[in-house]
C-alpha cells in the first residue's frame, strides 16, 4: 500500500501541525461533546464551517482521506436513510408541527423530518474532518510527551501513542493481505462481484486480526525487555511547549461549548424550532 495513502501522521509544515497536540485533542474533544448535545441548527451550521475550513488549512491530500471519507460518508447516508425509515416522523414529533411535502402513507416526507435529518448530517460534518485533522496531523511521539506534561501516566500516554501508530500498520498490513489474495486468483477490486469482494475482505479480517496479536504480543515483550513501566516517571526524547496559540485554540474550544449552554437557555432545551 502507498505510503501517502495510509491514515495516520503525516509530516507538513501548515501552522495545525504546530499546535500542540494535546491542544488539538482538547479542541476535538470539547467541540465534538458541544456538537453532540446540542441540535441547534445555526451553531452546527456554524461549526462545520470552522471544521471544513480547518481541514482546508491543514493541507491534507484527498487521496490520503479518500477512502476513509468515502467509508463514512457511505454509512452516514445510511443511518439517515434508517432514521427515516423507522421513524418518519420523528421530526414531527420534536418539532409540534408538521408540513407535508410528499403525502405517501407511512413515508410521508414532512419538512421537520427533512430538517431533522439534516441537523443529524451537520453532526457528521463537525466532527470528521477534526478527527482526519487530528489523526493525520499529531506526531505520536508529541502527542505522548503533551499527555504526560498535563499529569496523566506516561504509560497511558505512550499506550495512546502506540493506538495512534498502529492505524497505518493495520492498513499496511490490510493492503499486503489483500494483494496476496489476488495473487491467488481472488478478484477484490472494483471489477468483481460484490457478493466476491465482501467473501474476500471476510477472509482478509481473520489473518489481520491474528497478524495484529502477534505484533501486539512482540510489542510488549520488547518493552518488558527494556522494563517500560519499572520507573514512576520517565524522560522524553521529543517534546512540544504550549505556546500561546494552543491557548487560544482551547479558549475557542471552551467558547464554542460555552455557546451551546447559552443556546439551551434561548431553546429552553437541546432543539432550535423554527417551526414555532
């Protein structure tokens, strides 16, 4: 598998890699937590621009979050569509009101389901391109090193670390796994059938979750061997010093959830109704 395509860090120069990491997980964290508990329309509107815009100013490739993108977006489309299907109105129920644009018995489309169902869309759009940014601009090593300044164990941060390593192993390890298969006749490219495809990538899961045992288990015989773990505390060969700019953008964090507790006092509840 090409390197470039693989999820996980990769080296840029655009000021989101500068931020600190614990900083941009901070950020991640809060403003998807805000973006979650609210479902006010014009502050998840608000967000996804801010997320879109920085997922534009880290520089990321699409190739390097196509296929993840393309992942997600298909099961998001699904899970709007089963919203739909097993509660068509829902949206009429939330909103007290109900405006009837396709009358067809019990899938009758009705304007609050429509808006509704978008509301749910906006939260996907908040929250993915951070979590791309965050995962593919956050040297582990830093992102460990952080974790540890801000008190927590250095062993919970170097295991967070070695969680952030491993996505492009696995990838790798996916990649490799399926060319053997096609080395021996297995068509998993987009040419075969798809009821092929999903027998041949169930075939691949199996050999990728015994590969991802043994290296779990070499990994931690090697970090037993040089007695990880004997010490209270450690030393860092890399580091990275909060600066002024990691503040603000926890400041921006806090803001932003500070906005949604803001908005439940104006909505008297998590649901901006425009419908009143």
């Amino acid at each position: 598998m090409n390197e470039t395509n693989t999820l996980g860090y990769h080296p840029g120069t655009t000021f989101v890699y500068r931020i600190n990491a614990t900083a941009k997980l901070l950020f991640f964290l809060i403003v998807s937590i805000a973006c979650m508990t609210t479902f006010d329309t014009r502050f998840l509107g608000l967000v996804a621009i801010l997320s879109l815009v920085i997922f534009w100013w880290s520089r990321l490739k699409w190739r390097q979050v196509a296929f993840v993108v393309k992942f997600i977006a298909f099961f998001s489309i699904l899970n709007v569509l089963l919203v739909f299907v097993f509660s068509p109105q829902y949206g009429v129920h939330l909103y007290g009101t109900k405006t009837v644009l396709l009358s067809a018995g019990y899938f009758t489309v009705t304007t609050q389901e429509l808006f509704y169902l978008v509301n749910v869309t906006l939260k996907y759009i908040c929250t993915v391109p951070l979590a791309l940014v965050f995962i593919m601009t956050t040297n582990p090593s830093l992102f460990a090193s952080s974790l540890n300044r801000l008190g927590i164990s250095y062993k919970i941060s170097y295991a967070v670390a070695l969680t952030l390593r491993y996505i492009p192993d696995v990838q790798r390890e996916f990649g490799e796994i399926k060319d053997a298969q096609q080395a021996r006749g297995i068509e998993l490219s987009s040419k075969g059938k798809l009821s092929t495809r999903l027998y041949g990538i169930i075939n691949i899961i199996i050999p990728l979750i015994l590969a991802s045992f043994e290296n779990i288990d070499r990994i931690s015989t090697a970090m037993q061997l040089r007695r990880f773990g004997s010490k209270k505390k450690r030393t860092w060969y890399t580091a990275q010093p909060f600066r002024r700019m990691d503040a603000v953008v926890i400041g921006l964090a806090i803001l932003l959830l500070v906005m949604t507790l803001v908005l439940f006092q104006v909505n008297h509840g998590r649901f901006y109704n425009p419908f009143q």
